[in-house]
C-alpha cells in the first residue's frame, strides 16, 4: 500500500502510447516512512525509459524523493495534497544530445491546484551538452502556470495555457 512503510510499487509501460509516440520503461517508488519532520518520504526511480517518436527517440533516467508535506492524513480528498520534489535526471534527446537535470530549489506540487498546473514553485537546471545551461523557475506560489526559463542571464517568461 502506498502509504505503508517500506511498501515498493514498480510500474513498467507494455505497448503504451501517447499520441502514436510509444514509451517505455520502469517507474519504482518506495515508501522510506516518516523523515524527522514527521512527513511520509518516497523514493521515485525512472530505469530506462525512452519515448519512440517519429523524429527519434528520448531515453532517460531519474532519481527523485517525494516527501508529503499535506493532506496525507485524509484518505479520501487528493485535492488538499502536496508534496515537495527533489532529485535529478540525465537522459538523451531525439538528435542524440545529451542533457542533465538537477533540481536546484525543491519543487512544490499542489494537487488542489487541478485541473491546471500543480508546480506552484521551485527551480530546476536544465544542461544539454553543448549549450548553455537553462535555469527554469516555477515561480509564485499559485496555479497559474506561468514559468520563467534563463539562459545566459536573460530570462524569457513563458505563459502555458
């Protein structure tokens, strides 16, 4: 069970499509019970994953921790959930380049922001070979989807609807 300490949930993709892009790969998260804040502590794999697209094929890996800071209390309502994301990932993209990615400030996911976007803050660096490193920050503490990226010192915001 996922709230049970030392529980391990692995998950594989077997002919799974998004958009006619296959993916593939192994996703294991591991209950490592309660850290000295009192909150519940995951740890999230991603082993060799890939996405099979017409333009070529995106591998990766990731490492991440999960640490639940509300709502693990009620059962039954998601929507006052949230969680803290830490972690890593390192991978390839469809031309080949390779990248890695590191979150810097922890990410803040809010699942009371749903349907729309439940990163509400935290910044991550985005470093694909070859290119500047791209710093993304997810910002002001509200659902409004809106990010900043930063390349070079110039920062460029980015509205998603």
């Amino acid at each position: 069970k996922y709230r049970d300490s030392l529980s391990v949930m692995a998950a594989t993709f077997d002919n799974y499509h998004v958009n006619n892009n296959l993916v593939q790969g192994e996703r294991i998260y591991t209950n490592k019970g309660r850290n000295s804040n009192g909150n519940i502590c995951f740890t999230i794999e991603v082993n060799n994953a890939s996405i099979n697209t017409s333009s070529g094929t995106i591998n990766w890996e990731s490492s991440r921790e999960r640490e639940w800071i509300n709502g693990s209390t009620t059962f039954f309502n998601i929507f006052d959930d949230s969680y803290s994301i830490t972690g890593s990932a390192s991978g390839n993209g469809v031309n080949g380049n390779s990248f890695t990615m590191t979150i810097t400030d922890p990410l803040t996911i809010d699942l009371g922001c749903l349907p729309s976007c439940i990163i509400k803050s935290g910044k991550a660096k985005m470093s694909p070979s070859g290119y500047s490193d791209r710093i993304i920050n997810y910002g002001d503490s509200i659902c409004d989807c809106n990010i900043d990226v930063t390349i070079n010192g110039t920062t460029y915001p980015i509205v998603i609807n």
